[in-house]
C-alpha cells in the first residue's frame, strides 16, 4: 500500500505542475518562446569558425 503511494506522489509532483494561466497552457514548456529574440549559441559560431577556417587553409597553397 506504501508503495502506490510513492508512485502517487512521484506523479503528483512531476506530472501536475500548476501553470501559470496569464502565459497559456505552455508555461513550463522548456522550448523558446515566439517572442524571444533568437541568437546562435557559442559552439555554433566556433564551429562555423573552425570550418572557415580549414576551408582557407586549404585555399592558401592553390594560391
């Protein structure tokens, strides 16, 4: 009988979250919202830079 409850619990703390009503039924989505301005994060950019880069250094001895 402990046991159910456990799993009564689990869920009432993980799964029934209250939401917030003004901010919709997504309040506590982890997904970015509309409105947020949107940016590359830094791995993005060093990863762009590192393959600039290789594509120059292969340019350079054609030239």
């Amino acid at each position: 009988m402990q046991r159910n409850n456990h799993k009564l619990e689990i869920r009432n703390h993980c799964g029934d979250a209250p939401r917030d009503r003004s901010r919709g039924a997504f309040a506590h989505s982890p997904l970015p919202s509309p409105l947020s301005p949107r940016a590359f994060t830094l791995v993005e950019l060093l990863v762009v830079i590192t393959i600039i880069g290789i594509l120059i250094a292969l340019l350079l001895p054609a030239v």
